[in-house]
C-alpha cells in the first residue's frame, strides 16, 4: 500500500474522531472508511503509538478518541473553573447552596441532551450500559478526574470519582453535589424514571478524592 494512501486513511480517521463527541469503536470507523477491521486497527494502533488518538475501554467496546479533542475539551470545564463555579453557589446560595447546586446539575445535564441531541445520538452508537456511559462522558470533560461505571442490574449502578477537587472542602463538597446533579439527569433521561443516589462513600487521601456513589430508582 502506498504512502498516499496510508496518509489519506489515517486523515479520514483523524477527520471521523473529531466530529465525534466521545469517540468511536474500531467497528464503527472500519464501517465509515469502508475498510476492514483488521486494516482500520493498524492505522489506529500507528496513530496511537505516535500520541495522535488515544483509547478507553467502556465495557466490551474500546472508544478511540482524538487527544487533541479530549485536551480542548477538558479546557472548556477546567478543575478551577469547576471550584470557582462551586465558591460562588456557596456566597450566593448560603444555607440552600446543596439543594441548588444538585438542581443545576440535574437541569445541566437534560438541557444539554434537549439542546444538542446529536451529541447524544453519538453515544447511544455505543452499546454500554447507561452508568458506564455517563462515567465516560464525565471522565471526558473533566480535568484530572479517573471516573467508572458498573451495572449492579438494568436500574442500579455504581459510579465512581477519583481525582483532585478542589482546595477548600466545603468547595469541593458543592462540586460533587452539582456532579451528583448531573449524573442523576442523565440516568433519568437515559432510563426514564426517577433516581436517586442511595449511598456515597468518600475516601480522601492527601489532596486525592474518592468518591463512590451507588444509584437506583428514587423509592416513592
């Protein structure tokens, strides 16, 4: 195979991973290139090796994604952007900070599905259970944080936080309430029923967070 065409693959690859939100399977970019898998792999594995793309295991699928994409991405939600957010609640919200900020955080995530619903049709393209598909999404945009998701069943789940917040804990206390927000909006939409979070454990060690939190339907 000739180097122009080698070059013409890896920028068809390159231009399939930036219009993709989250990232794409090696299935789905052997089917856009109209190549086989095994082809589409070499390519992806030569562009990993030189820090061009970059992958994430999400279940049984493996997303590749473009790491300049991840790296502006995570510029626009920037960890002192998040705890400035998250200090401004506290001075303007008081005693009702918690309660606002887990309603933000809620209202966030199904607006952003309303508003922008191609995004979301791009993750439904991968076929994972719905706590490792908002794991994915928050790892995606968030600075400095490692986030997983398990199914215990069909409606309840684990996710798990860890990384650095914030300086001030009360501040990186906010923080986590407005993610717990979120997460609880995307599984109410994604499974259409109420959630809530069941338990929260949080271990800290030195500056690191982790947060595991365990969700299921919202009893009435």
């Amino acid at each position: 195979m000739g180097n122009s065409v080698k070059k013409e693959i890896e920028r068809k690859i390159i231009e399939a991973l930036k219009s993709a939100v989250v990232g794409l399977t090696t299935s789905d970019l052997a089917t856009r290139l109209k190549v086989s898998r095994l082809t589409v792999m070499k390519y992806l594995q030569a562009l990993k090796g030189r820090g061009i793309i970059i992958d994430k295991q999400v279940g049984a699928y493996k997303l590749w994604m473009l790491k300049e994409n991840i790296e502006a991405k995570r510029r626009l939600i920037s960890r002192k952007l998040a705890c400035i957010l998250a200090e401004v609640f506290i001075e303007i919200f008081g005693e009702k900070t918690e309660e606002i900020a887990f309603s933000v955080g809620k209202e966030l995530a199904k607006k952003y599905i309303a508003k922008y619903p191609e995004d979301y049709e791009i993750l439904k393209e991968v076929e994972t259970e719905s706590f490792e598909k908002i794991a994915t999404v928050i790892e995606f945009i968030s600075e400095e944080l490692t986030v997983e998701g398990f199914s215990l069943d069909e409606k309840r789940g684990v996710i798990r936080i860890r990384g650095v917040l914030c300086d001030d804990e009360r501040v990186s206390n906010i923080l986590l309430v407005l993610i717990r927000g979120a997460i609880i909006g995307f599984l109410e939409f994604e499974l259409g029923i109420s959630m809530e979070v069941k338990n929260t454990r949080i271990n800290k060690r030195e500056e690191t967070l982790d947060v595991i939190l365990e969700l299921g339907p919202k009893e009435s």
